[in-house]
C-alpha cells in the first residue's frame, strides 16, 4: 500500500473568528493536482496527467473556473500536473469529488501499467493549506471535513443550497430537512438563509414554473425565427443552466420537439400547380419552415464543421491543446452537440490520423499509439506485452501454445498491433515486415531468429558454430534496428525475464496460425515487397 500523508501545512483560524454571516465573498482557492508516481516514466506520468485534464471539464462545472496545465521545464509538451484555480472557494468539494471519481476511473483502466496511481493534491483557501499524496480516492475524500471547516458559514450553505437545486431545480422535502439541519448547526438566520435558498433556486422556485417559463420563452422565439439561430439556441441553454436545469433533460427536449412539431407545415395532398399558370397578383411565398429532414442536415452539417474543427487541433499532435480544448468545447456547446456524439467524432478523427485503434478483446490501445508516435520504441514494446498477456495470460507469464491459438481469434486486435507498428516504422517493424523476412529465407524459423538478430549466429559458409542468445536488455529499441526487429515477441519467449529465447517451435505456429490467419493478403501474396503505405507520415 502506497503511503498516505495528509497534512494541515498552516494552522486554521479559530472558527468563531471567521463566522461573520455577512462576509459575501473570500480569496479564490486553489488546487494542485500532481502525478509523482514513481512507477510510473515521464511518458506514463504525462498521460496520467491529460487523463485527469481530459475527465475533469466534462462535469458540468462554473464558467469562472480555471484549469492551467503544468509542464516539466526542459521539456514544454510535457506535464506532470494541473493547477485549478477557483473564483468560488464553496466549488472546492465539488472538485474534490470529481477529482476522487477520475482518480478511481484511473485505476481500473487499462491506460497505465499500474492498478493505482499516486498522486499529490494540494488545496489552499484564505491562508491555509491542505496536502494529501495519495493512491486512493477515498483519502482524497477524506479532506471534505478539512476543506469545510475552512469556509465561512455563509458559503458552506450556500455551497449546499447550490449543490441540491442542480439535482432538479427544486429541493426535495429531504433536502429542505438537510438544509434546515446544516442552518441550525452553522447558527445562520433563518431570514439569511432562505434568501440563499432563494437565490439557488432563481427566480422560478419549482421545476414545473421553470418548465413552463421555457415553454413560454421557446415558444416566442420560434414564432420570431423559425429554425432558431446559433446565438439564441445558445441563450435558451444559458436560461437552463441558470434555472438549475439541463439542456439535455429529457421534458426540455420533449417541450422543444413538441414546440417544433406545431410549427411544421401540414403536408398539401393537392398537387402543386404548374408555375405557368400562377398569376402575376400571386403574393410572394412566405419561407418555408424546415422540415425534420433539414434540420437533421442542419444537424449534420454542424457535426460535419466540428469535425472540422478538431481534425485542425490534432494536426500536429493526438491531443488539443489546452487553448483548443476549449475552443472546442464552446463550439459543441453553442451548436448543441451531444457530448457522446462528439466523443465518436473525436476518436473517428483520430484513428483516421493517427490509425485506429479497435480492439475485439476489450484492450485500449491508446497508450500504444502515442508511445508509437512519440518513437518510444522500447515503451511501445512493452506496451504491446502488457496488453497481450494482461488479455490472455491469468498470471501474466508468456502465452503458451495453446493460448496463442487464441490469439487467432481476435484478428481485430492482431490487426491493430500490426498496423500502428508499420504506420509508425514506415513498415518497417510490425507482423507483416515479419513476415516478409520470414518468407524471403524460405520459412526457416532459425533464419528468421538470425536475420532479425533475436540471436546472433557465427559459422564457416552455412555451417552454424555458435548461436549466441541476447538478453533483451541489448535488443535494439530504435529506428535504426534490422527490419522486423520489432516487436519482439518476449509474451511468447520462455521467459520475460534474462535472456531473450524465442523457441523455433513455436515460430511458425505463430505465422501459420495467428499472422496468415488474421492477414491473409500475406500467405496469397507471398511478395516480398511491403504493402503500401496507409494513412498520414508519423509526425
């Protein structure tokens, strides 16, 4: 078990000194979100750290709120950490929970190599600071008390009022029960504290007021412009948010498409007239309402542009930059984009850039792909392992005869692996170059092992005196080694461990029943030459 440290680095203000119910405001707080894993290299950290970036901004959190990535010095595209800085101090336990979840998420994803990751988290308000270096969400949670004690009364309600109201724009009578408990305890005036309940609410103070105000206001503005502009669909987002509700709540969505529907023109059974005829006096048309049918073009136009739009961010590398992360969120936000749907956009957009990544076995091949382009040869190496034996293997021990003729059935994930190696080598490395060498010294397993120097062979003519095995430690993890060098294939060696011995036997095995079964185009062709090149130069 990772050691767990929590420390009060300055002392807290007595708390009768600061409970002044009319204090409004305090300082901004601040979070520092560290990686300081020791398991982990600069790249694993690196990709811990976009993992907590990537999770966190999708909850729906004030738009006030601030995250600035921190990067290692020496090195500008690299992070080790977040700094959060937060207007309101009561939005700190909201943080901390979400902080907790992501931390949670971490450990059972198959993005890193470890089952937990430890992290530093340090929370200032006013002038005091608390610390935690921790691998568990639950000790992250355990700074609540710490993080309370340190807010003003006042806010501490506030924070709660806020908190419930969000659940569905009203409180429910066991949250009354709650709010009035926490108003006891913090001594607030009852007067004071209604005000604030009052003001979490708006001006609306039960759901169906407030779904009738946006009934109301929908309603006036599809008879003002029909279909509704960019900037007003946006403002009726703006009023949701504001009224304690969502967008995305299923009656908003069933209030709008009802709306809409009244206002489709009724389909004309008479067929239309032959323009020739019409007379001169005829009025000019009024437009038309679009039907359905275009405003799912419309739809699709929108997500087609966002495409676009993110297909421009990740020019240069898999991951947006802070700046256009959020570009890019405001640009879903104001066309109205369905976050999973902007979720598959994105990864469609990346796989076409960086090559796909499917997988039949479940297995995230993420990691992989950065690792890859990045030319981290060797992490890319054992990256590829990891994911093979975590998948087959129940003790992560190399995969047996019998467990690779398993392998031939997730052909998906075969494919995948061979395709980012190739991509990323200029088919260099990867199965197919493999089997091209394999092929070209007429499929003789030890010529394979010599030609891409998984063992060194010294003789007289073709007379072998003397086959020196190589630890793996002095393979050669660049991208200057002998084609095919990589990947190795150390989940079937006889052991991951000293010296690295792939046993003939199983060799052809592997192209027999594995390679030529999940690529085919291989043992049709038996060409020597490499395919053409797919996809984009690595960058």
């Amino acid at each position: 078990m990772r050691s767990q440290a929590l420390s009060l680095v300055q002392s807290k203000r007595d708390h009768t000194e600061r409970s002044d119910p009319q204090v409004e405001s305090v300082r901004p707080a601040r979070i520092l979100l560290r990686v300081i894993d020791s398991s982990l290299n600069m790249v694993e950290r690196d990709r811990a750290v976009q993992e907590f970036w990537r999770a966190l901004p999708q909850y729906d959190m004030s738009p006030g709120e601030r995250i600035k990535a921190l990067r290692i010095s020496q090195d500008g595209d690299t992070l080790y950490g977040l700094d959060i800085r937060l207007p309101e101090p009561e939005r700190v336990a909201t943080w901390l929970e979400c902080i907790s979840t992501c931390l949670e998420d971490l450990g059972v994803s198959d993005l890193l190599p470890v089952d937990h990751v430890t992290i530093r988290l340090t929370c200032t308000i006013e002038h005091v600071t608390t610390q935690v270096e921790t691998a568990s969400s639950e000790v992250v949670l355990s700074l609540l008390p710490a993080v309370n004690m340190l807010l003003p009364d006042r806010q501490l309600f506030q924070a709660r009022a806020a908190l419930y109201a969000r659940h569905d724009g009203e409180f429910s009578p066991i949250e009354e029960e709650n709010l009035e408990l926490l108003r006891q305890q913090l001594q607030l005036d009852p007067a004071t504290a209604e005000q604030i309940k009052l003001d979490a609410l708006g001006p609306y103070r039960d759901r169906q007021t407030k779904l009738d105000r946006y009934r109301e206001l929908l309603c006036y503005e599809l008879d003002r412009q029909m279909p509704l502009s960019a900037h007003t669909q946006t403002e009726l987002a703006r009023f949701c948010e504001a009224m304690g509700l969502s967008a995305n709540d299923d009656e908003i969505a069933t209030i709008s498409i009802e709306e809409i529907a009244k206002r489709q023109p009724a389909e004309d059974p008479t067929p239309p007239a032959d323009e020739s005829a019409e007379s001169p006096e005829t009025a000019p048309k009024q437009p038309e309402t679009p039907s359905p049918q275009q405003l799912l073009a419309l739809q699709q136009q929108r997500e087609e542009e966002y495409r676009r739009e993110f297909a421009g961010a990740i020019a240069r590398s898999p991951y947006p930059s802070e700046f256009d992360r959020g570009r890019l969120e405001q640009a879903r936000r104001n066309w109205q984009l369905d976050r999973e749907r902007v979720r598959a956009i994105e990864r469609e957009a990346t796989d076409e850039r960086y090559g796909p990544i499917d997988s039949a076995l479940g297995l995230d091949y993420t990691r992989l792909r950065q690792l890859l382009w990045l030319n981290h040869w060797e992490a890319a190496d054992q990256e590829t392992e990891r994911l093979l034996l975590s998948a087959l293997s129940h003790d992560m021990r190399p995969l047996s005869a019998e467990t690779l003729l398993s392998l031939s059935q997730y052909c998906v994930d075969v494919n995948t692996i061979d395709q980012l190696w190739a991509r990323y080598s200029q088919n260099k490395f990867g199965f197919a170059a493999q089997h091209r060498i394999y092929a070209d010294h007429d499929r003789q397993p030890g010529e394979f092992l010599t030609a891409v120097e998984w063992i060194e062979s010294v003789g007289i003519g073709n007379v072998s005196l003397l086959v020196r095995r190589k630890a793996y430690r002095h393979l050669q993890f660049h991208l200057q080694a002998p084609p095919g060098h990589l990947p190795t294939w150390r989940w079937a060696a006889n052991s991951l461990e000293g010296d690295y011995v792939v046993s003939e036997d199983i060799i052809p095995q592997i192209f027999n029943d594995v390679i030529e079964h999940c690529l085919p185009h291989l043992k049709k062709s038996g060409s020597s030459s490499p395919p053409a090149e797919e996809g984009d130069e690595p960058s």
